[in-house]
C-alpha cells in the first residue's frame, strides 16, 4: 500500500483551503452581520422580555423596515414621513449628520444607477505609480471651473476596501479597464494575487504532482 508523500499531502492540503476557506470566510460575515443585526434590537427586546430569543431582534428591524417602506407609499405616511425629514433637518447640531447620512444611502440604495460605475487605472499616488479606482460620478458643478473635463475616482486600500482615498481627476488621466466592478474589489481583496482572466481566456493547467 503507497502512503502518499509529503508534496500530495501538501497538494490535498492547497486543494481543501481552496475549497473551505470561501465558504468559511462567507459564514463567518453572515454571523456577523447577523449577530449585529439583532442586537440593534435584541438587547431591549431581551430586557423587556426577561430572556434572549436569537433573530427575534433581526425578525422585528426587518418588519420595521417594511412597515417604514409600506408607509412611504401611503399619503399619510409620505406626508409625516416628510414633515419628520423637514424637521430633523432644522435641528442645529443634527441636521449636518442626518442630512450627509440620507444623501449617502439614498445615493447607494437607491433605485436607477450604480454607485460604482466602472473601474479605471489612475496614477497614483505620484506618476509612474499606478492604482486601481473606481469611477463613483462626474465631478460637481462647484469645481468644474478647477478641473476641466474631470471624474470622481474612488481609490481603496488593499486588502480593506472599505477605506481609501477620493480623487478627482481629468477624465483624459483614466484607463478604463474591461473587468467588472466584482472582479475589481477581488483584485484588490486579494492584495492582487487574485487577477482577473481576459474573457475567453484558457484556464491555467494546475500543477502535476
């Protein structure tokens, strides 16, 4: 009876990561999210209640959310949900917050356009030095007078792409590239060990024994 060698073993091991480790990775965010999710209610539910129910928290955001969206198409509710966001936009120390906040998820969440409309090659952060951005909108009125002709690019870090930098740039300055936005934040996840295939290309033969 062959044993397997330490190179197969090796091999099994590679192979199992590569098949365990995404769906490890996808339950350990959806744990999160749901463990975040019920707490925003759970906590007062559990108090009122005596003991903890887990997903009683999540189950009453989400009908709350439902209701908040059912009442938005009724007039009633149209009108005091308006009267609410007229209000809350006068208070002197709120307004700033709350107004900065309803742009942002009105411009994510919101129905008709992406909020990531490609992805672009842009030098920087100096010439000569090349990064990965992600084209978000034309550039405001308030500074076209500034730069002529010019983009809103996006520019996360690797490998957390939920930060980075903002940069405005002629729109003659971008490369654009013919990858997805998916593939892009793959890319940049993977701290670019991850790249995107051309389309139609072959797939790479693994690696004999």
């Amino acid at each position: 009876m062959n044993t397997p060698g330490l190179r197969t073993l090796r091999r099994w091991l590679l192979a199992g990561l590569v098949v365990t480790a995404p769906v490890g990775v996808t339950v350990i965010v959806l744990l999160w999210l749901f463990r975040t999710l019920d707490g925003i209610l759970g906590e007062v539910l559990s108090n009122v209640l005596g003991f903890r129910v887990p997903g009683l928290g999540l189950l009453l955001l989400v009908l709350i959310l439902l209701a908040a969206g059912w009442a938005t198409e009724r007039a009633i509710g149209s009108r005091v949900l308006g009267w609410w966001h007229d209000w809350l936009e006068r208070l002197p120390l709120i307004s700033r917050l709350y107004g900065a906040s309803s742009r942002i998820v009105r411009t994510v969440f919101g129905g008709g356009k992406r909020f990531f409309r490609g992805v672009v090659l842009i030098q920087y952060p100096s010439p000569g030095r090349w990064s990965i951005g992600f084209v978000t909108s034309d550039t405001p009125s308030l500074l076209t007078e500034q730069v002529e002709d010019a983009t809103t690019v996006f520019v996360p870090t690797a490998p957390n792409p939920t930060s980075g930098f903002l940069v405005i740039i002629p729109r003659r300055d971008t490369i654009p590239l013919p990858m997805s936005v998916e593939d892009g934040f793959t890319f940049i996840l993977s701290a670019g060990a991850v790249a995107p295939a051309p389309a139609g290309a072959p797939l790479e033969p693994e690696p004999g024994p």
